[in-house]
C-alpha cells in the first residue's frame, strides 16, 4: 500500500506495523492524562493553519476540559475554548487549528489566533464560564501549560504560575521558527514540562515520532551557487540537516521555472553536467521506503514524488545558475539599444531618427552587423556601424537584430527582401536572441526634451531616500503646476502628495529629500517630502496640470517585493537608479520604463544633483565603475566591473592606482597600470579585472587602495571614475575589551574616544538584522552595549537571534554619533542565553544608547505618522517634556500594526541618529515585539454644555480606554473617582472639567480637559414654548417663539460658542450651511431667562 505524502509543513505518519508497536508504548501516558502533545503558533504567510494538539488516552472524552490562551503582554486570557462534546480519536489525539487546518476537531474561524509570543497555553478541569477574555492567569484546576516565546526574554508572570520551575520555550531557536513546532518527544509525558518537548518538523494529529524529515539543505561549497554545465563532471555537494538522519536522502535536480523533474541522485550529491544556461533547483526528499520509480521521471512534477512509506520533502531548496562557461565561436548575443533599452522612438525625418544600438556577446572575436528588418522580419538593410538614419524608412515600426559569424557572411542572404531566418556566415554564424523595437513616428517637433521627467531615484539604507526631476528643455519651468505622489503598498489612493513650487532651470535638477537622509545625501536636496517615505514596491507619480507625465512601479496589488528594474539587474529597492542619458522624456508606462535607469549600489551619490540627457538619441560615450567602493579580505580577491554605454567608437582606458593607505607590492600585487583595456565599438560588454590582496600576516587594520579610469585614446564621459578598494584585516591580534572601555565619548563633542581601535568584544546578541546585505545588530555584555556594524558580510551569521553568544572582531568607528564596531570577525559561541532586562527611564541620551530600555509614560505626537512603510518607519513619540524618535521595523510583529493611542510604556533598543557636532541629540528607541508597547491609556469623554442644574446632574460620557481608575476635576474645587459622575454645580459659570485616567497598570495616566457652560434656569421661569424647523437641518432652520426673543447663542457639544446674535421678535432663521455635522444646543433668551434647545446638523 503507497504511504501518505510528508509536505515541508506537515508530518504525516502511515500505519506501519513498527509504528503500532510505538504506538502502544506511547499510549502509557502519565496517569493517562490530557497534556499539550503539540503547538505551532509561527508559519509562512498568513497564519491559518495554527494548532495545539491534545494527547491522552484513545477516545477519552473531553468534557469538563477547557483549553486557555494567554496574551504576555499582561498576563491574562485572550481566547478560551470549550472542549464539551468533543473526544480523543482513536490514538489518543485531538487537534484544534486555525481556518486552513480542515482535518482539526475544532477549528478557530480567526486567524492568527496564537501569537508567536510571549504567550502561554493551558489546559484547564473547568467551566469555560469562569474564564472570559481578561482573565488573569491562575493556576487553579491547572491541568497542563506551556509557556512560549520567540526570542523574546522569559516572561516572569506567567512561567511561575503555569509552569513553576519550569523555562520558556524558543520557536526561533534553531532559527526555523516557520517550519517547526513546540513536539513532546515521546508524545505525551508529565504535565508543566517544556524540558520534554523539542523543535521538529510538524506533525498535527499525529505521533512525533518522526520517520522521516525533509530537514534543511545547504551547499557545502557557496561558490556553486553558478556552475559551469559544460564541464564533463560538475558534482556539487549537499549538506543536510534532519531530525532523523538514519532515513535515506533523495535529491531532485528540478527546473526552476517548472518545478519539473531533470535528473535524480541518491545521496548527498549531484551532477549538473549537460544541463546548459538554465536556472535550477535541488529538492531534498527524505524517506524510509523506497519511492515510486514513475514519480521520479524526467518531466514529472517535482511535488509530486511518492513512496511506499514515509516521504518529506526539505524546507528549502537551493537555487543554482548553470552557465556555458566556454565562449562560442559566434553569438548574436542581444541587442538593444546603446543604452541598454530594448525599445527606441524617433521622428521622422527629424534628428532623433538617427538610432544608435549597442550589443552584448561572448564571441568578441567574431565579425558582427545590424539586421534592419520589418514586422516580418523581411530584410530592409544592414550595416556594421551601430547607428542608422531611420528617416531613409520613413515612418513604421522596425526591428533591429545582430548576427555574428567567422569567415565573414554570405553576402546574397544579406539582401533586402531576403528573410532574416536566412542569414549565414561563411564558417559559423549564429542570430541574437533579441532584437531593438524601434518605432519611427510622424512629429511636429524632432525633441522630445519639453517636459520634466524623474531623472533620479535613491532607496539607500535606512531613511536615504531621495528623487531628482530634470529639465531637458531649453527654457525655465514653474513647478507650481507640479505635483508627485506615493502609492504605498499596492493602495488604491495616494498615500502622501506633495504639491512643487519654486523654478528650474535649463538643463537643471530638483531634488527631493527625506528629513532622515544621512547629510551627504541631504544636503543635494532642495526640498524636504513626506513623499519620500517609499520602500521599493510603491508606484512614484510625477503630474503635470493633474496628468501624470512620469511613472516608476505599476499600479495594482502589493508585489510584496520591489518592482525589478532593467529586467532585473536591479530593483526600486536598495539600488540608485539614474536615468540614461539617452531618455529625454517620461513614461506611463513600467514595462517599457523599467529598461530606462542605469543601476548603482545602494547608497551611492555621485550622480545626485546633477543629469545629462540628449534630444538626438546619441549622448557621448560613457565608461566608468560599476561601483565606488569594494570590500574584500586579505587572501582574497573580488572582481572590479568597468561599465559602458553609447559605444560609439574605440576607446582604450588604463587603470592605475591614485590613492590608499596599502602598500603596492605588500598588500596587493604590483601590477598597476593594469594592461589597456579596449572599449570596441558598438559592445556594450562590461570589461572587469580581479584585485587580489595580499594577506601579509602583519597584524594591521583596515587599508585602502584607490584606483583610477584615465583614457588614453578615444573621447568618453568617465562617470565613477575612481573606486576605493577595501582591505579588511585577516591576521590583526585582537586585544579582548569590556564594551565599556571603548564606549566612553568625548563630554564637548560627543565623539566616541576610541575612534580607530581595533579589539574583540563579547557579549549577548539582541534584535534583528538591521542591514540584510551585511550585518547589523546591538551586542551587550555587563558593562555596556554598542552596535555592531559590517557593510561587507554576515560572515555566516545568517540570522542574527536574540540571546546568542558571540564574539565580535573589528574596528570601533561612530556613525551619526552611534558608536559602532565595524566587525571583520564574527564567532559564534552558544544560543540561549538570558538578554538584558530593561532599565525603566525617563530619557535617552548616551548612557543608554545599545541599550535595552523601557522610557516612562509616552504618546504619539502625530498618529498619522505611524504609516507601516517597509522596512521601517519613524514616529515622534513624548514625555510630555522631550520630543524623541521611536523606530517600528518590519521584522517586528509590531509592524502592521494600528497606532498606540494614549499614554503607555515602551521598551526596546535604544540607538541614535545625529548628523552635527556635538553628537548629543537624536536618540530613538526600536521596540522590538507588540509586548514591548503596554496598553495605552486614552482619557476621552463628551460633556452636555451648554447644562441648566435644574435638568439634573451633569450628563458625562466616558469614552477612556485602557484605563484602571480615573479622577475628575470639575474646576470649583470638587472631584470624584467615579467612571461616570454623577456631579451638578449650584452657580452660573464656564468651568474646565479634567479627566485623569490611570493605567490598569498604575503606570502611566493620561488627561483630557473639555468646558462647560452652567446656566441655572428656574423651573417656574420657563413659560416661554420654543418651535424649530425642520429638525434634523441641513441649511436653514427656522426659529418661532411665544414671546419675543431677546438674543440667542449656538454652543457645540464640547461647550464651544460658534453662534452668537440678538434679537427682538418672535420669528427669525438660521443659516447651517457651513456647520459641521453633528448635534448643538441652542440657548435662547427671552424675558423669562434662559431656556435650551438641541438641533442636529445633517
């Protein structure tokens, strides 16, 4: 009989005869009792396949059991679930999920339902009744608990009480947190003892004894990310990680883009040779039996593998490029146009007609011509030079192809009228894989250079994010008629707006800023935007006169990930995009303007504040690095790409060195100038060499080598013309400090004291990955703490978790006044550790930057700023006295979240971000899960006013929030601590009534003050009758008395006069036009006093 299939998120066991036998030993439970056999609160995507699982004896009835969730934030019960009517199957097993997780005995409608921590699970021998939601924890008729978190400190309040003695469980201790689950090993146990429960593959509503476990694969040499196919033997070796690594280990050589079956290898290796340029992926399929030979086929759906018994695919799979690594004789390579676009417009007859086009090869040697054909690709006419004067077609859609041959071409397959399929070479010959889309149009104006268009576009790290417009036309604009707009996230309106003023000149720029761009970056700007806040997957919209000119990402659904760029060479996150010179217009359209940017590293300036754009289609020919800094070690070497564009002629270049702290000859070889290297004309290859450094095993710390692009022959713009190459130590002895002695700064000017030192520190890992091309994060030891810092590497520290021991090498340098050691060295020593309990504070400043803090009693200056940009976003938060910065970053559950709205504690990690000497400003906090924010408490109520006592007391709503007890102040020197008073005053006046509300937590308050207007009317005053209409209103309301009115006054509900007007006479009207809608108290005075009147506003 064929077993059931093992997915890489569910464990499936079949009934084996081996397993009955487990079966019955694992039966044997502790007294038979109910315990939490299972528990997967973390998962990929939406969580709706969540569960707990029970386990006790076959078929046992569940009445009188309930199963209680906890929220860690205060300790108390946030969902219960009644198990009255429902029974153990017939293993003794009882499931209770989420929406998705359709085979469960009971399923929670919601999603999310288990927080991934800190929270807690009980069972309970009680009444559902007794436990409604708020219910502190308790551990009365306590059956079994288990107490959770996710790199999260121990959560004090509910481990002694649920779990006395006992510890908190880790899901991302292994770092697999979406893969694994809380699983009793054996299933059962004693009740209140996570010491028996270990992190596994999942397995709801089975045993977790495990037969098989797909696990983890990792190349054990990273450089075989790319292979060469052509190679006879191309073995590539696997590591992998399993719970059970005595079952047998499959790989599945699969298609990356079909996910079909190529090739089948037993073992922990495969060979990749004869697969050709392809992507590829490996499968990792662990199993205990043999599997289906049919299944396993070339062509068959990857997933779709099956066996006789147990079957599990690995959690991940590893992504391989293979390459032809031998270049071939001919290659028509791809064409485009000079600037790498796939796609060129012209006038006709004008001089934007004239084309330039460029191409890629491997086969450099081999002769090469332009291809000019029609729709049909019927031959219109050919040429070697890489321009052509489209105006000799006329107007017309054209295509242009390359073709590359030995020996020279048949020369009769080249004539107009022959089909392009035809073309041959004398010895080999071989057609590009694409071709340029031109398209010639009938114009009244040959430039296109008349409107603004995004010449710019920086998403560098943190908050450097900038856009620059350029003015390709020959005269001044107004910007007033400007505007640009974000659409965050896939939103289906815009998300921030930003109205320009101001001029640019011919051929000049704008550039728009963020507020928190680091000052390189700030200072090209020339005006500060909300409507920088993007992050890569938001549409950018430039808009002349409410029509959009220019657009970057297309509108629809969140891609979840950045809109690609130049067909994926770069993306609308962690790269600058600049214009190519060749574009002198915007674009609506993506798929065309995606090709439009030339792609720089993340954080690179040198183009910010200035552009250069041509109106004839053929801009001067540049060169220059793709790059302006490289970071490599000693003993190792990088490659160091030179770039072109608009290859309009030979040009040759040297590269020599200019500058830097190493030494030729010593830290890298003495083989500067390098050789000439030529730019041919027409191949727009990038030209690149390797640097290597020396590793001279002298201990020093980091060298730097400059090196230059000069011309020696031929014109070119040089765009980076220089790259700085960094040496990073791999032999300095490390002298062992505390954080503390490197972390004191200068009292005058903030700058840290110990600018320059190289050491090594030890401490506890706390937070996130703050840098995912590199590495960021906070270290703290019992002295101090400090960030730690490598733009370079993670040094194989892939995910950087809470509570780990490790050991930093490196260099202290200071960025932004945040004292950061610059890590060469990262050592990892153990997992698990205790991280640092906050210190409640009142303010930030240098003594607790790095370190883990709780700052007293805050509000949001402006909720509107809480945006849930990604990766993370900034909101001014204060004491009440000092205005400080706190940081929501997407890896925290804290993102996507609603705004706090109160006064409420928060704790996290302290840092700081301050650009200007002295460095003693702009301290932030980064609160690292949703506990870190307490409940806020939110003082709200409404007051009747105007209010006459003889109406009874005080008509008062309270409307707080979060709240535990509250003091009213009714400014005469009376209060009450009621929730609602019941309060009247006994004389004329406008008092200030103040609500104080207290936290449940006695922590924190929170106070709002409203007015009151007491007029006492008395009852055997009023005999005048009053008449209004119509009622509700929506622009006039008339007015009709008894006897003559003398004056009348309109107040709000929170006592504030917006009408005011005096009378004589017993018929008048009111206009309502521009009130808001909402309810009002008319006043109205006649002979006999004062008498009030609500009317509603519609």
């Amino acid at each position: 009989m064929q077993g059931q299939l093992i997915s890489n998120r569910f464990m499936k066991k079949t009934q084996l005869v081996g397993m009955v036998i487990l079966f019955l030993f694992t039966l044997c439970d502790v007294n038979g009792q109910i315990v939490i056999n299972e528990l997967d609160p973390s998962m990929q995507g939406v969580d709706d396949r969540e569960f707990i699982e029970l386990k006790g004896n076959p078929n046992e009835d569940l009445n009188g059991f309930i199963v209680v969730v906890y929220n860690g934030s205060n300790a108390q019960s946030n969902l219960t679930i009644d198990l009255n009517g429902f029974v153990l199957d017939e293993d003794g097993f009882f499931l209770i999920g989420g929406p998705a997780l359709t085979e469960a005995g009971f399923i929670v409608e919601e999603t999310n339902w288990l927080q991934v921590g800190q929270e807690a699970v009980a069972i309970y021998d009680a009444d559902a009744e007794l436990f409604p939601d708020g219910t502190p924890v308790t551990d009365s008729d306590l059956v079994d608990a288990v107490v959770y978190g996710n790199n999260q400190p121990p959560l004090i309040s509910l481990l002694d009480v649920l779990t006395p003695g006992g510890f908190q469980l880790n899901e991302s201790a292994e770092g697999l947190a979406d893969f694994q689950s809380f699983s009793r090993v054996p299933d059962g146990g004693a009740p209140q003892d996570p010491a028996s429960f270990q992190l596994q593959s999942l397995t709801p509503g089975y045993s977790n004894i495990l037969q098989c476990d797909g696990g983890q694969l990792a190349l054990t040499n990273a450089s075989n990310e790319s292979v060469c196919t052509d190679n006879e033997l191309v073995l590539v070796q696997f590591s992998h990680t399993t719970d059970v690594p005595e079952a047998d280990l499959t790989l599945l050589v699969v298609n990356a883009l079909d996910e079909t079956i190529l090739s089948v290898f037993e073992g922990s290796a495969v060979n990749l040779s004869g697969l050709g340029d392809q992507s590829l992926e490996v499968w990792g399929v662990s199993h205990n039996g043999p599997l289906d030979e049919a299944s396993l086929e070339s062509g068959q759906p990857a997933a779709a593998v099956s066996g006789m018994n147990c079957v599990s695919f690995s959690i991940n799979t590893i992504e391989i490029q293979g390459v032809t690594c031998s270049p071939p004789a001919c290659d028509g390579g791809v064409v485009t146009d000079a600037g790498g676009t796939p796609s060129a417009i012209g006038c006709d007859g004008l001089e934007n007609a004239l084309i330039t086009f460029g191409y890629t090869s491997e086969a450099v040697e081999a002769e090469y011509i332009f291809v000019i054909t029609d729709d049909e690709q019927m031959i219109l006419d050919t040429i070697a030079f890489p321009q052509y004067d489209f105006s000799e077609l006329g107007v017309g859609n054209y295509q242009v192809w390359g073709s590359s041959a030995l020996g020279g071409f048949n020369a009769s397959t080249l004539e107009a009228g022959q089909p392009l399929s035809g073309v041959l070479g004398m010895e080999c010959d071989s057609l590009s894989t694409s071709y340029l889309d031109v398209q010639i149009l009938d114009c009244e104006s040959g430039s296109f250079c008349e409107e603004l268009f995004i010449s710019e576009y920086v998403e560098g790290n943190s908050n450097n994010k900038a856009f620059e417009l350029y003015n390709p036309s020959p005269v001044a604009i107004d910007l007033s008629e400007y505007s640009m707009e974000t659409w965050n996230n896939g939103a289906s309106a815009p998300t921030n707006t930003q109205v320009l003023e101001g001029t640019i000149e011919p051929n000049g720029v704008f550039v728009i800023v963020n507020t928190l761009a680091t000052p390189a970056l700030f200072a090209a700007g020339d005006l500060v935007s909300q409507v920088t806040w993007f992050n890569g997957n938001d549409v950018i919209l430039l808009y002349h006169n409410g029509e959009i000119i220019d657009q970057m990402g297309e509108f629809g659904v969140d891609p979840g990930t950045a809109f690609e760029v130049d067909g994926g060479n770069g993306e609308m996150a962690e790269y600058t995009l600049v214009r190519k010179a060749n574009v002198s217009q915007g674009t609506t359209d993506w798929e065309l303007g995606q090709y439009q940017w030339d792609v720089y590293p993340q954080d690179t300036f040198d183009f910010i504040g200035f552009h250069n754009a041509t109106c004839t289609g053929s801009p001067e020919m540049e060169i220059g690095f793709a790059a302006t800094d490289l970071y490599i070690f000693e003993g190792t070497g990088a490659e160091v790409v030179m770039q072109v564009a608009y290859p309009l002629q030979d040009v040759n270049v040297i590269v020599d060195v200019v500058g830097g702290t190493a030494e030729s000859g010593l830290d890298f070889p003495a083989v500067f100038p390098l050789p000439t290297y030529t730019f041919p004309i027409g191949l727009l290859n990038d030209q690149s060499f390797t640097f290597a450094a020396i590793n001279d095993e002298d201990p020093e710390g980091e060298e730097t080598v400059e090196l230059a692009i000069t011309i020696s022959s031929g014109e070119a713009v040089l765009l980076i013309d220089t790259i700085t190459i960094h040496i990073q130590p791999s032999d300095l002895t490390y002298p062992v400090y505390n954080i503390a002695d490197v972390r004191t700064v200068n009292s005058v000017l903030g700058t840290t004291d110990s600018l320059g030192v190289s050491c090594e520190l030890r401490g506890i890992a706390h937070g996130w990955n703050d840098y995912p091309s590199g590495l960021q994060f906070t270290l703290i030891d019992s002295t101090h703490g400090i960030n730690v810092f490598s733009p370079l590497s993670d040094f194989g520290y892939e995910q950087v978790v809470a509570g780990d021991s490790l050991r930093i090498r490196g260099t202290i340098y200071q960025f932004a006044g945040l004292t950061q050691i610059v890590a060469d060295t990262v050592i990892y020593e153990g997992s698990g550790f205790l991280t640092e309990e906050p210190t409640l504070i009142q303010t930030l400043d240098e003594s607790t930057e790095s370190h883990v803090v709780t700052l007293k009693c805050v509000e949001l200056v402006d909720p509107g700023q809480w945006t849930n940009s990604a990766p993370s976003f900034e909101v001014d938060i204060t004491t009440g006295s000092t205005v400080y910065t706190m940081r929501i970053d997407a890896n925290t559950d804290l993102f996507l979240s609603e705004a706090p709205m109160g006064t409420f504690l928060v704790s996290g990690i302290a840092d700081q971000r301050d650009f200007e000497s002295p460095y003693f400003e702009g301290y932030r906090i980064s609160p690292r899960y949703q506990s870190d924010i307490t409940e806020p408490v939110y003082a709200d109520f409404e007051i009747e006013s105007p209010w006459n006592p003889n109406d009874g007391p005080l008509e008062i709503t309270n409307n707080s929030q979060g709240a535990g007890s509250y003091y009213w102040d009714f400014g005469n020197n009376e209060s009450s601590d009621a929730f609602e008073p019941e309060f009247s005053y006994s004389e004329d006046g406008t008092y200030e009534v103040t609500l104080i509300a207290y936290g449940a937590d006695g922590n924190c308050l929170h106070e709002m003050t409203a007015t009151v207007e007491i007029i006492i009317v008395g009852l055997e005053e009023i005999k005048a009758r009053m008449q209004f209409w119509p009622n509700p209103t929506e622009d006039r309301v008339f007015m009709e008395s008894s006897v003559d009115v003398q004056s009348i006054q309109v107040h709000t509900l929170q006592g504030h006069l917006i009408y005011e007007q005096t009378i004589n006479g017993r018929l008048t009207s009111l206009s309502t036009k521009n009130w808001p809608v909402g309810m009002y108290v008319v006043s109205v005075a006649t002979r006999f006093g004062w008498t009030q009147h609500k009317l509603i506003k519609s």
